[in-house]
C-alpha cells in the first residue's frame, strides 16, 4: 500500500526540501523510429512495434529467444502472460516485454501471488533496455544493464566515507524564517547574533544543510524503488527484492533531522551550536494529527488586537522572540508584546487514549482530560557524563546570550514549566536525564506501565529539538534513555556522532593509525584514494556489517522515525533485513541501493578531502619505538610463555584443559592480554617451583613419546624458570609486587633497610623498589625542616618494608582462574581518588616560601639513575625533555601499567592527572579541566577505553602508547583526542614495543594484513589463524646473565632527594624548631605513607595558595579511596597461572603448578 501523503496545501507553515505532488505519468511514448540506414528486413520489424499493447502495460525491455535454454525464461514468461501481468510481442528473435505495473487495474487483476512474483524477478534479471535490442537491430551492442542493477558490493564503510557533501538549496525554502537562517549561517562572520566564532566553509555548509533538513525535509523516492528508464524512454520504478514495478513515484518525506557525523575533531559541536543560534526562538510546528483544523478557538470575551494576533502567532508558531530580540539590538523595546506572546503561547491538546471495548456501566470511569502540551523553542542536549564540562565549555567559549540550564548530578531538579519555556539549552548528563524515567526499565515489574513520571514537567512541552552526543548507541534495547524519548515531544531529532556504529566510521581513522613520518611523500589525496579504494567490498567482515546495520536499524526506527522503515504493520513496512542487508546465495552481501539512498537522506558529512582543502591541520607523526628489553623483561615474558608451554605440552594439545581449546578462548584473550602487559612490568609469581615440578615430572613419564621440539622447549622454559628462582632480585619483586629503581649513593646508614634485597645492599646503584623509594623521598621531603633530614631514615625503612609484607599477605580470591583477570593486588597500596595535600586547611600559604634541600647535604649527591623497565625508562626520558614545553598524554590499557607510570612521575617530580574509567565523572571532569588550563600539570595518564569518543585535548602535543593496539580504529580514536581543530602544534605519537616480543610480531603482523582479514579479526587478534600460529609458537627470548641487562639506564639522570620541596604556612617561621614544636607544627596528614609533595610541580615552582587546586592522584596507604581498581585492590601486574574448567574447580591446570 502506497503511503498517504498530505498536500502541502493542508500544513500550513510546515516545510519539505523537495516536497510536490505525485509526479505526472509522462504522455506514453510512441515506438521509436528506426535508424535511417537499415535493411528492409529491419524496417518490417520495427513496423510490428506498432501492435497495439494497452496503456496500462509499461514496455521495460527485450529477452532474446537465442540464449540457451536454460536461461530463456519461457515458463515465467507463459505463466505471467496467462495471469495478464505480463504482455509480449515477438521481434525476429527477441520478445518485447510489456508489464503491468501495481499501481494499474489493481481491482480486477490480483498481485498477491508470491510465485507470479518470483517469474517476474526472473524476468527483470533478464532483462535488456537498451532502445537498439528494442527495435530488433541485430548489429546492437552487448546490453548495457541500468546502474542501479549492479550487484557489485558496497561496503557500508566504503558508502558512508563517500556520501554526498552537504548542499543547503536557500532558493527552495519556503518558510521565510528558515531561509533567513540558513543565509545567516553561510554568510558567515557576525551574521550570527551570539555566535562568537567564525566558522569554516564546511561548518557553515553543514549547519544551513541541518537548518534545511529541520524546517524543509525532502521528499525522496521510497528507497526500496530503484528509478529504471525503458527502452521508449518511459521512466517506471522497480522494487527489486519485492518483485514489483509502479508507474508512478512512490515518495517520503526525509528524517525531521539525523546524524550529523562531521569527521573527528572538525568542530561537530560548534556546529550545533551554531544551529542552535540561527534558529534561537523558532518554534515546532503543531503535529497534523492535533491541529484542530474543524474547531475555531473562540474567547468567552473579545480579546484585543494584540491579544488576537498574539494568539495567532503562537497557533501558527511564528519565531516572535528571535524577532523582537532583534528589534532591541536596534534599541526597540516592545515589552507588552512580548508578555502577551508569553501568555498565549502555543499549544495543542492531546485526548485520552480510547479504549477499544465499553462495556455497559463505562460511564462510571470517566475518562482522563485531555493533556495540554506546550509549544517550547528549546533544545534538550543528552550528553554522555564526561562530555558536559566539554558542552558547558564550548558554550562559553562560542556562545553569547545562551540561557542555557545543565543537569549534571542526581540532584539537580527539572525546573518548572515557566523556566523551562524561557531557556534555549537543557544540557542533561546521559544518567541525569534517564532518571527522568523513574525506575530503570530492567528492574519494573510492569513492563507495560508508562515509564516516564507523570509529573515531569518535560511532558508538558514540545521542544524543538533534541540532541543526543556520541548517540551511537542511543537506541539500545531496553534503555531508560529510548523509553524517555519515545514519551517527549519533539520536533526535530539530531544525533551527533562520527563514528554512528562501530565499524561505521571515517577514513580519516584509517589514516590516523598509520605511521607518517617527514620523509612521507604522498599526497593525502592520495593515501586517501589508496585506503576507500582498499575498502570498497565488504570482503569478510559480514558478521561485523551486519551488527553495524543492526544498530544502525535501532538508531533510523527507535529515534529517528524514519519513514517507511517505521512504518506500522498495517502501513505497508519496510523490511529492514530484506532491503538493507541483502546476501547472495553464496553468503556474500549483494549491493544494496537502499543502504545507500538511506543513509544519503540522513548524514550530515563532508567527504575528507573537502575538509582538508578547507582547514590545515599541524602536522601529525605516528612512529613505532622499538626497545631493548632489560633482563627482567625478558624474564616476565619467557615465565608466561613457559606457562603456556607447560599447558599445551601436559595437555597433549586437547581436551579441556588445553588453553588453546575453543572452550577456553576467553581465558585465552585474558592470558594473551596479561602477556603483552607484562611487557612493560609483571613482579613475578609464586608458583613457579610448582610449574617446573610439574613439568619435570611429565618428561620423566612421557619422554619417550614426546616430540623433540617439545622436550627441547620444556628445557629452555625449566632453565629459564630457574634463573628466576635463583634471582634476588626477582625474588624482591615477586615479595613485594615492586618494580625496580636504581639510586646512586643511597644513604649509607640506611641502604640495608631500604634495599629491594638487603644481602645486595652494598651493590651500587642500590636497587629499591618504586614504592620503597618514594616514601624514601617522601620521609626527606617532610623532615626538610630537620637539620639533618636523612636522621631516622632506616627506622621508616623498617616500617615501609613491614608494610609491604602485610600487604603481600592479603588472601587472594578464589575461584578464578589466576591469569584470565589480573591478579589479585594488595590492598593497601591505590592511587587515591582525592589528590592528597600537605597544606592543612586550617593554614594559609601565600609566602610562596619552600623548605628544601641545602646545597651542602650529602643527599644531594644520590640521583635516579635508572630503573628496571625499558618502557618505563623511556617514558620518564621523553617526559623529561618535553615537559617544561608541551604537555603529554600517555594511554594506558591497563591499571597496572598506570600504577607504575604514576610512581615513576611521582619520583621525577612531574605533575600529572589520571583520567580513569573508575573515577567518579565530575573528578574526572575536573582532572581533564586542570591538564588543559593549569601550567603545572603537564602529563595526562589516560584509560585507552576513555579516550573513544568526544574529548577534546588539543592542548597535548605529544602522546605515548604504552602498548601496541591490535585494533587500528581504536588507535586512531586516541591519537584524535590531540590531533584536532584547535592544535597550534605538529602532534607527534609513539608507540612503544619490545623489540623481538609477542607485541612486536603483532604489529608487524596487524600492517601486513589486508583490510579484509582486519575486519575479520578486528575485535580480537586470536580471530586472525595467522597471529594464532605466532603465538602458539612463540621463541623463549635470548637472555643473558642477571646483572649487565638489569637496569634501563636514564638519560635524565635527576636527584633523588632534591626533587620535591615542601612549602611553608604563613604562621611558620623558617627557623629550625625543636622536635617537640616541630612535630606539633607537621600538617602532613597520616604516617609516613602520607602524601608530601603532592602539590609540588616541576621545578618546585607552584605557588602555594589558600585553597589548593585538585592535585596529582598519589599513592598513599589503605586509609585512602581507591582509583583505578573496581575491586578495592591495585592489581599488581597479571600473574601467569592460568586453570581451565568450571566454576567448582573439578579440573585445573595451572601454568605454574600441577
């Protein structure tokens, strides 16, 4: 059934881009004529064209009798002509089609046969249209098919990357309102009342291209109709997957709004923004199905002149305000007539649901009142929790005059009607505005009960607009947040997201993830062109597309309403399965002209050679660092490969204890994970003696019957397991789950109690661990007082020792294998989620005056001279030379990892912020805030899984990836967080890998494949049966004597004592006091672990102040909330043990026991 649509006559003020009636059937044709120079023969033959064919009949084109049987439709074309679907006529020896279309004698002519349809498919496969084959000219070219008939595949990546660019029409606009506001936005500078930012050329495309879609959407073709032209020149419309063909143009009109999907960091916001702006007091229309078009409103008395055409603007939704706003820029002042707009404003009234069946006695349950809905000019944005204080930002920094109201917290209560009305913007957090919603949606035991509180006063207004950031996944099932936009009323509907599903997103991605360095001669045109070409066909990743097309069916059905996919069952609907993600017989997808015409109708996106012609960005250089792994190092990665050497040798490579086995694949992934993490640290493990026991035991038993490779690589895991059991040293790490620093000239009469090992206590460099060391510093730098601060230091070595001990005997979890989750951490050793401060409140510090260190302290001389980890020891290197000049971003992928970024930062006395997934939002909001505006805070740790979408931190320009990313759009994501409008600096990125590892044979194995196998493998790299095989069959690395590879010597070498000052209140003399008054006038909060240079920056040079600014996060003791652990627990780094089976712990392996 055709769909109804209204003639433009009957909306009055509602506006559509290319909306016009039914298209007129042109007159028919009449046959072609014939070339001139043709034989007789072929002149008799185009004389029989003029045969007479009824009108209803549409010629489509010509089978030829030639072809072979087997292809010759003979019985479809028999069958169809007996049904009266099809007539024909011959033509030496081909056979004109002549078909009925549906929308022709639909009365007398059934079309239900679902068998008459499959022969026409048949037929239309077949078909030839060229007019040459029509006219019998045996001498014709090979038929030339219609282009919408390719079945040649388009990868949804591939359309989305080349869609159209926005053209906004101005001429075509009806409604004056509008067509001001899109001339205002492409004009550009001050044509924007409140804009304060120029846009770019596209920007100002993009956002008239959105004004256009809001006040005027077009009417397109139904995209299940592809647009055929016959042989005679007679354009007609095919439904290839239905089998169906109409005369006459079946339209739609387009998404009252969309996706705006503009590439990353190209200013999406701003763009809103300036949308918002230019339509600043519009109003929504009154939906037709509330217009009271029989009922005139009436007055029980004669209103005024001004009353009545009050009321006439607000029942018509004439912007007033944006009007009389500026007339007073000009200093015109109608006050009065802005009251009584506000008093009649526009409104419509929405009846009570009719109840199907009445019984006899209904009139004794009345009905409710009708509900009166409000017309609102006000825009609700729904952004996710840490992009509000981004939002809040960007308003401020390109807005004036906004009344804008955010909703943030739990707390924050929605204001009534009244305020609600006078406001442009209602920011809401994404778990703000579902609380709206009352109870979650999984927890109410009535599914069927309206979701949404009855006295939301959001109920009471229909808004203009509502825009959802990063709304990839705004439709997902069962969410509070579709159920509470399915109850509010809105008029226009944006999604703004770059990547709208999770393959779905830009080449610039692509691009990103690449290595670019100086040297690179390409165009970017031309590595451009290289990457869509590479990624046309959809080639493997199936699977994958049609997930994305899933979502993608959420997002155009649950929000956008799209027509026909929305449509009801009894409206003709729209499969979306059938036309959108159709495959071939052979599993393959098939091109598909409705993904493409769909997502046309409601992406806002310049292709990325447009942006680039238009904006330069600095440049960007993606490198790979290779490192020498130290001695440790390798040690950590040989124990986990000789763990899974153990498990695939005694499981005899089968059953369930087999880690390897599909039964075991996740554990696998976490074993996998926690191997390329111990890379840059892992302390070691207990069950290492177990492990080689183990393994001894099976090669005693099965000697004979094992492969040679197998016992040679059981022997080089034993005797590497053994250079572990006889290393102090790994013995020191294991004890304390440490990593380890190397200081020169420790304190004599303190070395024994702080070494890692206190027998190598005379060695030098001292080797101690990282948290040993910074309570070393962090005792000095709280007795700066002290004549000499060094006098008690082997006591707090004592102490700091024992409480290392506790903390390594805190029981472990059961139940669990050990290696499929990091293991278990001690409980007293967390960053803390409220930076600590040694600044009582209760003191004032506006001396900027500093204790430190005398230039004639013999501790002067002990320096930080290198540490244990070769990535650890570069990061610190490069930090070092940047920091007094560019601020830095290192990703992490694991809290391990940050730990022991964070205490190495902390020794060195760099400033920094963690931007973890497991703080609060506002602390992480605050964190990101004080890494772009403070000077101080020069390095951001930042939880790769943070970095995906929305954020802006341009004002990094150097980033470091701590491990290497198996997904290439995922790593593109982080480096974008940088590189972006409003970068003034070349962004350089780093990634480092151990030469000769696991994670180096990754990443040469991730840039050898072909775009194909990454979409394949794209969500785990043990999906790729290539990197598969490197893993399985991973060497044990050469290792040398423990000793010279120990230590990753610095470049930077920096005093260790010397590092941290500690700043003096104002009631505090600098003179020396006696232990008593000193100990009275300590402001340090807790023991000895307490935090005493958290407020201490680079150099020494922050100035104290009487509230101090939100600091680093430190490590403190257990008294202290946790940061970047769910649990409670740091996980120190992952251990290797690994057991397969259930849950009750019937069958175990363990990769380092039996």
């Amino acid at each position: 059934m055709s769909p109804i649509i209204p003639s433009i006559e009957s909306i009055p003020f509602l506006s559509s881009g290319a909306m016009h009636a039914t298209a007129p059937s042109p007159a028919r044709p009449g046959p072609v004529d014939p070339p001139k120079n043709i034989s007789p023969r072929q002149e008799q033959t185009a004389a029989h064209n003029n045969t007479e064919i009824p009108d209803s009949y549409i010629p489509v084109g010509v089978l030829c009798k030639s072809t072979t049987e087997n292809t010759y439709p003979a019985s479809e074309i028999v069958l169809l002509q007996k049904h009266n679907w099809i007539q024909t006529k011959s033509l030496n020896e081909n056979t004109q089609i002549f078909i009925l279309p549906d929308d022709a004698k639909r009365g007398s002519i059934p079309r239900s046969s679902n068998k008459l349809r499959a022969a026409l498919k048949t037929i239309m496969s077949k078909i030839d249209t060229t007019p040459a084959a029509w006219n019998g000219i045996s001498s014709a070219p090979s038929p030339v098919p219609n282009p919408s008939d390719s079945a040649e595949d388009e990868s949804l990546w591939y359309i989305f990357n080349t869609l159209q660019n926005p053209n906004p029409q101005v001429d075509i606009m009806r409604d004056p309102h509008a067509r001001q506001a899109m001339e205002d936005l492409l004009e550009g500078e001050d044509a924007i009342l409140g804009l304060k930012t120029a846009l770019y050329p596209y920007q100002r495309r993009s956002a008239a291209a959105m004004v256009q879609r809001e006040a005027q959407p077009a009417m397109v073709l139904d995209p299940r109709l592809q647009a055929w032209k016959g042989p005679t020149g007679l354009e007609f419309y095919y439904d290839k997957e239905d089998g169906s063909i109409v005369k006459e143009k079946r339209l739609y009109s387009e998404a009252c709004g969309g996706i705006l999907a503009e590439t990353m960091g190209c200013g999406k916001t701003l763009i809103s923004l300036a949308v918002i702006l230019a339509t600043r007091g519009h109003f929504p229309q009154i939906p037709i199905k509330y217009q009271a078009t029989d009922i005139q409103p009436t007055r029980n008395v004669t209103g005024s002149l001004m009353e009545m055409a009050a009321a006439t603007a607000g029942r018509l939704s004439v912007p007033w305000r944006s009007f009389f706003e500026s007339l007073s820029v000009q200093g015109e002042h109608y006050d009065r007539c802005i009251k009584a707009c506000k008093d009649h404003c526009g409104s419509y009234e929405i009846p009570p649901h009719q109840t199907r069946y009445q019984g006899r006695n209904s009139s004794s349950y009345p009905r409710p009142p009708a509900q009166r809905i409000l017309l609102c000019s006000g825009t609700i944005i729904v952004v996710p929790p840490n992009l509000v204080d981004h939002w809040e930002r960007e308003i401020a920094t390109h807005t004036v005059g906004l009344k804008v109201l955010i909703l943030r917290q739990a707390s924050d209560l929605t204001p009534s009607v009244e305020e609600l009305q006078n406001l442009d913007i209602i920011l809401f957090s994404k778990p703000r505005f579902e609380r709206e919603v009352g109870e979650p949606v999984h927890k109410r035991r009535m599914k069927y009960v309206s979701p949404v509180q009855v006295d939301s006063t959001l109920l009471k207004l229909h808004w203009l607009r509502v825009i959802v950031d990063e709304g990839h996944n705004v439709a997902g099932h069962g969410s509070n947040m579709i159920h509470m936009l399915k109850q509010l009323h809105f008029e226009r509907r944006w999604i703004i997201s770059g990547t709208p599903s999770t393959g779905l997103y830009g080449v610039e991605v692509s691009l990103a993830s690449q290595e670019a360095n100086t040297s690179d001669t390409e165009s970017p045109e031309e590595i451009t062109a290289a990457v869509l070409k590479s990624r046309k066909k959809t080639g493997n990743a199936v699977d994958n597309e049609l997930k994305d097309l899933d979502r993608m069916r959420r997002i155009v059905i649950e929000f956008l309403d799209l027509k026909p996919w929305s449509n009801s069952r009894a409206d003709d609907p729209a499969d979306w399965t059938r036309y959108i993600k159709p495959l071939g017989s052979d599993g393959q997808r098939r091109k598909s002209p409705s993904l493409r015409a769909t997502l046309q109708s409601l992406v806002v996106r310049h292709q990325l050679d447009k942006v680039n012609r238009e904006i330069t960005l600095p440049k960007l250089y993606n490198k790979v660092v290779y490192l020498e792994p130290t001695f440790h190092d390798k040690l950590s990665i040989n124990m986990f490969l000789f763990g899974l050497a153990v498990n695939a040798i005694t499981s005899e490579r089968q059953g369930p204890d087999y880690m390897f086995g599909k039964e075991n694949r996740k554990h696998l992934n976490q074993v996998i994970n926690n191997l390329r993490q111990a890379g840059f640290w892992w302390a070691g493990s207990s069950d290492v003696q177990d492990t080689v026991e183990h393994a001894l035991r099976y090669m005693e038993k099965n000697r004979d019957k094992m492969t040679p490779a197998d016992i040679n690589q059981l022997t080089q895991g034993i005797c590497i397991a053994e250079k572990a059991i006889n290393s102090p040293n790994w013995h020191g790490f294991k004890k304390y789950h440490e990593l380890g620093v190397f200081v020169q000239d420790f304190p004599e009469h303190a070395r024994s109690l702080w070494a890692l090992d206190s027998a190598n206590s005379d060695h030098e460099p001292l080797l101690l661990g990282i948290t040993q060391a910074r309570h070393a510093q962090q005792y000095v730098t709280k007795h700066l007082r002290s004549r000499d601060p060094a006098e008690g230091l082997p006591g707090a070595g004592i102490k700091v020792r024992r409480e290392l001990t506790e903390r390594d005997q805190q029981p472990a979890p059961r139940g669990a294998p050990e290696s499929a989750k990091p293991a278990p951490a001690p409980s007293q050793l967390v960053h803390s989620a409220k930076p600590q401060s040694n600044k009582s409140p209760k003191k004032t510090f506006t001396q900027n005056k500093f204790h430190s260190l005398p230039e004639t302290s013999p501790l002067k001389k002990t320096k930080l001279v290198g540490v244990s980890s070769s990535k650890l020891r570069y990061l610190l290197d490069e930090v070092q030379k940047v920091h007094k000049t560019e601020k830095t971003i290192i990703f992490y992928d694991n809290p391990n990892t940050a730990f022991w970024i964070a205490e190495g930062l902390e020794i060195t006395a760099i400033d920094y912020r963690i931007y973890a997934s497991t703080l609060k939002p506002e602390l992480r909001t605050s964190y990101l805030k004080l890494f772009r505006e403070s000077e101080e805070v020069r390095v951001l740790l930042m939880d790769l899984r943070q970095a995906s979408h929305g954020l802006h931190i341009a004002q990094a320009s150097r980033v470091f990836i701590v491990n290497p990313i198996w997904q290439p759009n995922v790593e593109s994501q982080a480096i974008k967080r940088a590189h972006r409008i409003g970068q003034t600096r070349p962004v350089y990125v780093e990634t480092l890998v151990l030469r000769d590892t696991l994670e180096d044979r990754m990443l040469r194995r991730r840039k050898e494949m072909s775009e194909s196998e990454m979409q394949l493998a794209e969500r785990s790299l043990l999906d790729d049966s290539a990197m598969a095989d490197i893993i399985q069959n991973e060497p044990f690395l050469v290792m040398g004597e423990e000793g010279a590879e120990d230590i990753a010597r610095l470049e930077y070498q920096t005093g260790f004592f010397d590092a941290h000052r500690l700043p003096i209140p104002d009631d505090e003399g600098v003179a020396v006091r006696s232990p008593s008054k000193r100990r009275h006038l300590e402001v340090l909060e807790g023991d000895v672990g307490a935090d005493v240079g958290s407020d201490i920056g680079a150099g020494g040079d922050v100035p104290p102040v009487e509230v101090p600014l939100p600091k680093r996060p430190r490590i403190g003791f257990a008294e202290h909330v946790q940061v970047l652990d769910n649990a409670g627990d740091r996980s120190p780094s992952p251990s290797p043990k690994i057991e397969s089976g259930d849950s009750n712990g019937d069958r175990r392996v363990s990769l380092f026991g039996p």
